[in-house]
C-alpha cells in the first residue's frame, strides 16, 4: 500500500506540473519587434515552408569573384566566404529545418559546397585523436536538440553544434549586409560544439551560457572545455546591443595557455520609412572585438623577446541604406585588425598552408608555411561597398567591390600559392615560393536564396 501510495503521489505531481506547463501561454522572444533590418539576422519577415510541427529550410549562396591579382591557380587566400578566384562556384547549399513538438525541439541544417572545405581546414582539433571529426561533420552546419521551458519567456537549453555570435556576422550570408566579412568576423569563430542554455527573463532580453569544446572546434584541444556566453538586449526595434564573451584553451597541447575574447556590438536604425520610394531605411552596425591570450610563454600585452605578447583588437563599421520600398539596399563598410602571435589569422591556404606536425602539433610544418610564431606581427584592414537588389523576401542579388590590406604578405598575387603551374599535381621545385602579397582588390557577385 505505502509503494502504491508514493506511485500515485508522484503520477498526481507530474500530471500537476505538466498541466501547469501546458496552461503557461508560449512566450516569444522578442516578440513584435522588426528584427528583418539587422546585419546578421534573417531579412525574412515570415517563413514559407512551415507547419504545426516543422519549419524547413532551403538556402543556395553561389557567387563569382574576380580578382584583379589574377592568381593562376585561381585559389582565394584569407577568406571563409570565397574560395576559388575567376570562376563561378557554390558557396554554400544548405537544407534542413527546425522541429518542435510539446517543448522537445530540434534544428539540423547541411553544407554543401566550398565551405564544407574552407571551414573544417582552419580546426586542428581533429588530430588530437582519432575518427576523423573533420569528416564527419563536414556537411553540417547546424544539427542540435533540446527542450524549452515555459518560464519567464522562454528558457531553451540544447546540446550539439550551433551557429556562434561572435564577430556579429551571420554564418549565411544571405543574413549579412556585406558578403566578403571584415577582418572581426572572419577570424572568429563560425561555430560551437556543446551544450547552451538560453534565458529570455523578458521579450526584449536573452542570456546565453556556453559550455562548448573551444574555439570553433569539433573537439577539444587539451582537458579544459570553453565556456562563454552571450547578451542580447533590444530595448525597442531600432536598437540592439550584444556582448560575446569567451574563455578557453585552445593551443594544441599548451593547457597552460588560456585565451579570452570579448565581441561588442551596436546597431541602430534610425531611419524607418518603409513605404517610400526613395530612401525607406537606414541602419548602421558597430562592433569591437578584445582577445588575447596568456601562458606557457606568452602574455597578453606588454611582450618582450623572450615572453612576446598575443593579443586581438579588431573593429568593423558598416552603414546601410534601403531604398525602393526596401527592394535596393547599399552598404559602406570596413575595418581594422591586429592580431600579434596570428593566432586567430586564417592562414594562406595551398603550398603556404601550415600543416599540423604529428610529432609536435603545436608546430607548423609545410613547404613555405605561414609563421605563426609567438608575438609575429599582423595587422590590416579593409573597406567595401556593394548595391543588393531585393525583388523578394528570398532572393538577393549582390554586387560588391573589397580592398583589403595587411603589414605582411598575405594575399595570393598573380603566381598563386600553389605551385609554379597552379596546379597541385605539379612538382614544387626547391626554389619556387609562394606568390604572396600585401594587398587585394576584387569584384564579388553573387546570388543568395532562401526558401
């Protein structure tokens, strides 16, 4: 009698809760602000393939790029955007979607494309161990599951890989305001691999905690994982404020050596006339980045020749202006970077690239590597400018112009980076190096869909 009694007690409890749940009206986050003017957010005010259950998504990123170094081996150096010069290419070709069904819920979206390659190549986690992670999860993007809780206005907390907010751009660029992305984003991370919990305490607040692998990484560098999290704030639809925040350890067998970055943005619309035929938006975005890491040989500022100092300093503007009804839109951007010790440097890609050694993986081993030895300098920036025609909420099409320069040989010049021919079945003879230079200029077009 007294086991039947506790089974009834706890079966009376459960249904109490679940029925409370249930009764608890599903809160929104951010509910009835216009965030389709964001750099970084979906520009789509409604979705079209959904039903009570499932959302589905459908996105193709195919782009031309000319680039007036003409590399003979048309290969891109420092961008995860680009990855083939003077020639048409699939960027990215993601399906999937997001399922939900009584608080369980879930998102999985494939990568297909050059940036199934571009990507995994700057994580070196998978050679701590076995199985290949750069393979098996190649062609994902995003592929999580969780609950959501009723409480507050929303409380989710999922475990997988997810999209990461530092730098403010969007992973899809379909999302972002410029296509090739200043220095700030395209040197941080892309994605996650872990666990979050998402807090919403009102419809204009949400934080965000991480417990993840590192800094976009498929695995773990050493034993510690990374932790961060996020801050999001709207006080009404024309502003938004984020803080990134992270901690870690992420060179490849150095445990001592701790790294920490701070991402900051700022956008405002001030400017909202959505009906005009003229100028109908204008919104700008500002963000400034901090990092450095500290241990095992460096520190973060202050350096000297015998403990050199790694740090990140980044910041990125952009200002953009709709017109026609919002069916036109041009964008004027830019940013700097200086980043000592290169460790969050995209490395040239081809002959230059830095191989892992298997022997030490905290060293580079290649023909003509890319020194990224503590405290070696870098610093650069860029500006942009494009025009996007927007006939519809799915389909942009962009024309865009970049400049980009750095204080040290960087960016493939007119002998490409990948051998004397440009091809990589020809033999690299002992005297050839890589064809780099300090700066670039290009003509990016590109169309980006989303269903």
């Amino acid at each position: 009698m007294k086991k039947s009694f506790f089974i009834l007690a706890f079966a009376e409890i459960h249904s109490f809760a679940m029925a409370q749940n249930d009764s608890i009206q599903s809160q929104i986050p951010f509910e009835g602000q216009d965030q389709t003017w964001q750099n970084g957010s979906d520009r789509r005010d409604s979705a079209v393939l959904t039903s009570q259950f499932v959302t589905l998504s459908i996105m193709i990123d195919a782009n031309a790029t000319y680039s007036f170094a003409n590399p003979i081996d048309h290969t891109v150096v420092g961008s995860t955007a680009l990855a083939r010069n003077n020639e048409m290419e699939v960027s990215c070709a993601a399906i999937g979607g997001d399922f939900n069904f009584k608080g369980a819920r879930g998102r999985i979206m494939t990568q297909f494309g050059t940036r199934s390659t571009v990507v995994p190549r700057n994580d070196y986690s998978p050679f701590h161990g076995q199985y290949d992670l750069a393979n098996v999860y190649r062609y994902i993007s995003e592929a999580y599951g969780g609950y959501h809780f009723n409480v507050l206005h929303g409380i989710n907390v999922d475990a997988g890989m997810f999209m990461s907010y530092v730098g403010l751009n969007s992973y899809y660029q379909v999302e972002n305001w410029e296509y090739q992305a200043s220095y700030t984003s395209d040197n941080t991370p892309w994605f996650f691999n872990g666990m979050r919990i998402q807090v919403f305490p009102s419809s204009k607040l949400k934080l965000e905690g991480w417990i993840i692998n590192g800094w976009q990484s498929y695995g773990m560098f050493n034993d510690m994982p990374g932790l961060g999290g996020n801050i999001t704030w709207c006080p009404n639809e024309n502003i938004k404020l984020l803080t990134n925040d992270y901690f870690g350890s992420d060179a490849a067998g150095l445990p001592g050596r701790k790294r920490f970055h701070s991402d900051n943005s700022l956008l405002v619309r001030y400017y909202n006339h959505p009906q005009s035929c003229g100028i109908s938006k204008m919104a700008f975005s500002l963000t400034g980045d901090i990092g450095f890491e500290s241990g095992a040989g460096v520190v973060a500022f202050g350096g000297d020749s015998l403990t050199p100092a790694q740090n990140f300093l980044s910041g990125m503007i952009y200002n953009r202006t709709w017109f026609c009804k919002n069916k036109f839109a041009w964008t004027v951007g830019g940013g700097i970077m200086t980043n000592p010790g290169r460790y969050l440097v995209l490395y040239p890609t081809g002959d230059a690239s830095p191989l892992p050694n298997p022997v030490n993986p905290t060293t580079t081993a290649g023909t003509h590597p890319f020194s990224a030895n503590p405290g070696d300098p870098f610093k650069g920036w860029d500006a942009s400018t494009n025009m996007d025609w927007m006939p519809n909420q799915s389909v942009t099409f962009r024309i865009e112009y970049v400049h980009r320069e750095s204080s040290v040989p960087y960016f493939a010049g007119r002998g490409g980076v990948t051998s004397p021919t440009g091809y990589t079945t020809t033999p690299v003879p002992a005297d050839w190096t890589p064809d780099l230079v300090k700066t670039e200029n290009r003509i990016i077009f590109a169309m980006l869909f989303r269903l």
